[in-house]
C-alpha cells in the first residue's frame, strides 16, 4: 500500500462526484440453520444492480485476522494508517459529544461518582445519574470556565457519563488517570509522567477541586473522576489530502466527530436511513464527496439480531434508487468491519465491497454477497486502498512516473 | 501484515486448540501427461471434507515469485518475518543435529577433508567417508573439549558433513570462512571481521590446529574445514508473542530444531504418519497448539515422483480422520512452500491453505486442490498471516481500539 504522502501528490480536483456508503458492521457469516448470511439472505435488487455493473472485492480493515473497533476501521477507510494515528479512548468517546476540537485541546472522559465524607469512593457512577441532571448539573457548574489561561468545557454524555476538554497552550497527554477504577479508594491527583505534562497535571487537578467545591449540592453526584487523557492527533485532512470537499451524513456522534477531524461538513443527524439519503439529494451539488454511514447494520448484529440486520440492509436497498437518481460519477459501498449476528461482535472476516463507476473493468459478480465478492474483480485487498481506487474512478489521481 | 509486536498485545489465553498441519512442499504444477497436480490426482476425501466445511485460499511463503528454503518458509507460517528473523546457514544445518541451543551458542557447519603433505586441499569431503566413520572420529577426539573457557561440541551429520558448535561469553559470529570451498587450495584462518570478533577467530583457529593434530591418524578424513559461522537468533517464543502452550510433532532434525527455538516442546519422533497423529492424540489435552510436520511430501517432490508424492498426500488424508476425533477448534492445512514433482525442487508458486473453524465464512470449494483454492474465501494471502487468522477463529485475539 502506499502512504498518503506518495497519494496526495497525484491527486487532483475535478467536478466528478464520490459517494463512500458505508454500512458498519455490513459482513456476516452464514447463519447456522439458513446457511446464509445477512447479505445472501436480504432481497437487495438495487445493490445487486450495482454489483453487476459494477466491481466487487473483499477488503481487510487492517490486516487478516485482526477485528478492529469503529475508530481505527474508518480511518482506514479514510486511507489513514490506524497503526500511524492511533486516536486516544479519552478523545474517541469526546468525539461523541459534538464538539469542535481544536489542535490545543487535551479531551478525557469522566463519570460524575460519590464521595463519602472521608473522600473515599462509594459509587464510581453516582447512582447513575439521570441524563437530564447531568446537563443540568455542567450547564448550571461549569459553563465558561477558566484556570491558567485554559479553558475548560465539561460536556454532558449519558447518564453519569461526562467528557471534560481542557483548552490551552502546551498541555500534554502524558498525565495519570484520577479515577482509580474501584470503589473504597481515594480519587487520585493526576501526576505528570513526564516533565513537560507538569502543567497539564496542575491544571486538572485544580479544577477537580474546584468541581468538588461546586459539586457538594450535588450528592450523590458529589466529584468528577476523569481517565484517558488524550491529545487531538494531528490528522491531515481530506482537502490537504485528496483535494476533496467533503460532507458527513452520518447519525451517531463517534461517526460526525471523527468526519469532523478529517475536516468534512458533518451534515445535520436526519432520523430515518432514507433521510440520510434524502439530504445527500439535496446537498448533492454542494460536496464532491459524501461519506454516509449507517450504523443499524453493526447494532442490529452486535445484537445477534439476524432479521433486523437484514431488513436494515434491505432498507438502505430502497434507499440506493434515490442514490443512482443523483447519478453520481463513483459510488463505493462497504462496510467498516463484519459484525455477523452470530458471532454477535465485531469479527475479523473480510468485508464485501462494491465499486460502480463507468470505468470499472466490470466481473462476473451478480450479487453483493460475501460468496459473491469473494469471485469479484477487486480480490481480496486491505480497506486502507479503497480511496485510492475511488480517487482512481473519478479521474481524481494522475499517472506517476512517465 | 501487521507486526509480530503489534500482534502480541491482542493475544489472550482461553482453552481453544489449534492444528497446523504442514505438508512440507504442498503445492504442485500440472503434470504434463495428466493435466493434474498432486492434490488434483490424489483421493482425499478427509481433505476435502474439511475445504467444503471450512475455507480456502492460497498462500504466498515470502512474497509472489520468492521460493524459499524451507528455513525461512516455516518461519513465516509461525508469523516471524523470516527477512527479519535471518537465521544464519550454519545454524540452520546445526538445527538438524537435535542439540540444544543455547544464547551463548557459536554454530558452524564443516566437512572432513584431506590436506596432502604440503597443506593444500586434495579432497574437500575426505572421500565421503561413511557416516560410522564421522561419529567414531567424533566421539573418539572430541568428546568434552574445552578451550580457553569456550565448550567446544563436535557433532557429525551424515558422511564427511559435520556440525561445530562453540560455546562461550562474546563469541562474535563476524568472521570469515575457514573452507576455500576450492581443492588445490590451502585450508584458510579465522579472521575477525571486526574488533569484536578476534576471541572468537582466536579460538576456531586453536580449535582447527587441535583438531588437525588429532586427525593425523584418520587419513583421508586428516582435517575440518568450517564455513557459515553463526550466533543463535534470538527469536520471541510462542508463548511470548501468541500465549500459546506449544507442541511440535515433527520426525526431521531442522524442523525440530526449530520448533525448539521458539519455545515449542519437541515430541519424540515417530516411525509412520500414522503414528504422528497418534501422538497428537495422546498428547492433545496438554498443549493449546500443534505443528505437526510432513517431511515426505517435499522429499518425492524433489525426487521428481508424482506417484509417491500422491500416495504419501493420500496417506496424511487417511490420518485426518484421526484428527477429525479430536475436535481441535481450529485446524490449519497448508504447505510451507510448493515442491512440484514436475520441477524436482522448491518453487515460488503459492501454497493451497485450508483453514477450518466453526467460525468460518464457508465459500464454495469443494476440494482440496490448488486450482479450487484460488476460488477460495481466504484469497490469496501471505503466509505470515496464517497465525493471526489461527489465532481469530480460536478466538485468542481481542479487538484493536473502540
């Protein structure tokens, strides 16, 4: 595979369209009493369509045998080596939280817990507090905070669930965790690890006793335990990259915030799966590329919910009629990793991919199924080269070399 | 392919066992009479019982085009980059002596040969002395020898080939040859290569005048001649990088003497295919992986006969039976590399691989064969990737990020 420095120097910008549809979760394994997997089993004629005319392949989301988690399988997607941006637990749930990073932030995740009067630990989740006490509790606390010169958003997720990103210059991530992950002990102080993390240790820790001050109407939602400190990664963004202006149609915020880093227009959350489509319509003419993503296929199979997982995909089937209406110049269809109701997880298994541009050296596939894919034109090749082909069927990347 | 470090830290221990069955030189050619490979003509219906239930592929020992020895070919299928891990030719031969390596351990491969009065080589192999011959001269000079602190062990091979190994503190393996590898020429010294070095040329060149001393009487076989001098490699054990508990069934001294390296127990040697999988059986509640090691495949291959090479591939089908009892959770086939009877020696052509597991996306092969492998759902992968796959399917990798 080659780097995306070697990539971005071919590529040039042109008025051809790309459309990334990505399903999570879209490749199963076959169900034991049917034989059959999500794919085979779902009536999709408008995928199959796109198949026949198209080329088909199976694609390795890091590496064969490897089961990837969200974050790192969509970076690959992206073309961005998940081994070479690794993106921090702190910052990967922050970026639930629709927020605008910046380069200067420093994001962790915390739980709202209960302190006994001996500041000991008696329920790391505050009784589990309701969601809406948690927005109320940041909005009344902690709206426009500041220490040092760094400013500091507490942001409500579920429940006792909060992220808390500390804006400012020079903070490092190569702090300890304040919450030690048991109940009966003490939070601790984050400690710097190294001498350059020493103000970014000072930092939170000044504001963890300020919270606790402000926190005592609170109980049981009496202190903040914060872990995973970590750094925005410093992503190159789709426009340095591929010379592409780039929308996000995607629902879930861990999706919106990571199209976010790579600096597309994360579009407004639409609630159906044909909305999604509905607002590629009618952005169409804005982006010349458009990353949807579907989640339902990766929870309905996380689920083990074989029947659900194929009326999701038989419902973005539907959905593909409205796509070819807008005809766009490359359409790629995947998913980021296979997660087979029965293995009810994310798995290792290649994912079924589909590309449809009128420049495909067209197979003999006539169907979007995993067997199918497997005989396709585009072989078995890692999810990391995907763009590339993309970029390849839009006439977006030169010759190299003479 | 993703690092053997990187692998590491996604392994987990369960319960879950894992079969390797190589078939040393596997994969075949057409023959030009039949039109059929070895597996094509050969009857397995075990073999391909397990191709219809699991799923297949073929498999690259080093990268398309490469053919390997059968060193470097194993060390790929146990997931060691075999260009990192080089394991020096004197070492390699010395693992076929069933010794125990140490770290300390300076290898080299010689021969027996006949100096005339005047010094000068007449015949580097001492006429191919019988192989009683070499192990009478052996155990009679030199049984527990001891220079300058530094075990010399002096094991004999097969006719005038013999293996020296010294074992000491800071024996560097950076010097030259002491065989010409010419008749009409002198016998050379040990020269240090670098500063570091001179202990250890020091000490093979007292070592060689020893020997030439004691020799005298054994004319022709009157001196050694050693080349390939090598250290030990350091290679991270099963256990280290895959967790496994690991048991090697394998009758030949190189494959042995490798599974040692890295940290596989060695059971003892059996007479008949047949009694291999006994053994696995016997042996299959203590250990959670097993190689077991077909040398008569690639040795008919070599020998250019297709019949035997036939026959023997028929006699390991009848075997899997034995294994099928066993319900092992993963069983991997495959060959370290191709040795076509056609060709009479190793080849680059890719490996047929069957991997079966009830975690299987099954694909439509129904055989065996290498031209149903192509077909297969594995594609075409490298061999270094045969590990990671194992390991998913039994279970013992856990997801990379969230």
């Amino acid at each position: 595979m080659v780097s995306q420095e070697f990539l971005s120097k071919l590529t040039v910008k042109n008025d051809k369209k790309i459309v990334l549809l990505i399903m999570d979760g879209l490749g199963g394994v076959q169900d034991e009493v049917s034989g059959k997997t999500e794919l085979e089993t779902a009536d999709c004629p408008n995928l199959d369509a796109l198949a026949k005319e198209g080329i088909c392949g199976l694609s390795d989301p890091i590496s064969p045998g490897i089961t990837p988690g969200s974050g790192p399988a969509h970076l690959s997607l992206f073309g961005y080596d998940p081994l070479r941006y690794e993106i921090g637990r702190g910052l990967l749930d922050s970026l639930g939280i629709d927020f605008e990073f910046t380069q200067q932030d420093l994001a962790s995740r915390g739980n709202f817990a209960t302190l006994n009067k001996e500041g000991i630990i008696t329920d790391r989740r505050a009784g589990r507090i309701a969601t809406e006490k948690n927005y109320q509790i940041c909005e009344e606390l902690f709206s426009d905070l500041k220490i040092d010169n760094v400013k500091i958003f507490v942001k409500p997720v579920k429940e006792h669930r909060l992220s808390v990103i500390f804006r400012g210059e020079g903070l490092s991530d190569k702090i300890s965790d304040v919450d030690p992950q048991k109940e009966g002990l003490k939070p601790l102080s984050a400690k710097a690890l190294n001498d350059s993390a020493q103000r970014a240790a000072d930092i939170v820790n000044k504001f963890l006793k300020m919270a606790n001050e402000k926190l005592t109407k609170f109980f049981p939602a009496n202190t903040i335990l914060l872990r995973g400190f970590s750094r925005m990664v410093d992503l190159p963004s789709f426009k340095e990259i591929y010379k592409l202006n780039a929308a996000a149609i995607a629902g879930y915020p861990m999706y919106r915030g990571l199209a976010g880093l790579l600096g597309m227009d994360v579009l407004p959350v639409t609630k159906t799966i044909e909305e999604q489509f509905k607002l590629l319509e009618k952005e169409f003419e804005n982006y010349d590329f458009f990353f949807i993503h579907i989640k339902q296929t990766d929870s309905s199979g996380e689920d083990g919910d074989m029947p659900r997982k194929v009326k999701i995909i038989e419902e973005v089937d539907r959905s593909i009629s409205l796509l070819r209406k807008l005809s766009p110049d490359v359409v790629v269809i995947t998913g980021d990793h296979s997660t087979p109701a029965r293995l009810k997880s994310h798995s290792w298994h290649p994912v079924p991919l589909l590309i449809y541009s009128p420049h495909c050296r067209f197979d003999t596939v006539e169907n979007f199924t995993e067997t199918e894919c497997i005989k396709g034109g585009l072989g078995r090749i890692s999810a990391g080269e995907i763009m590339a082909l993309a970029l390849a069927n839009a006439g977006k990347l030169i010759k190299y070399g003479a």
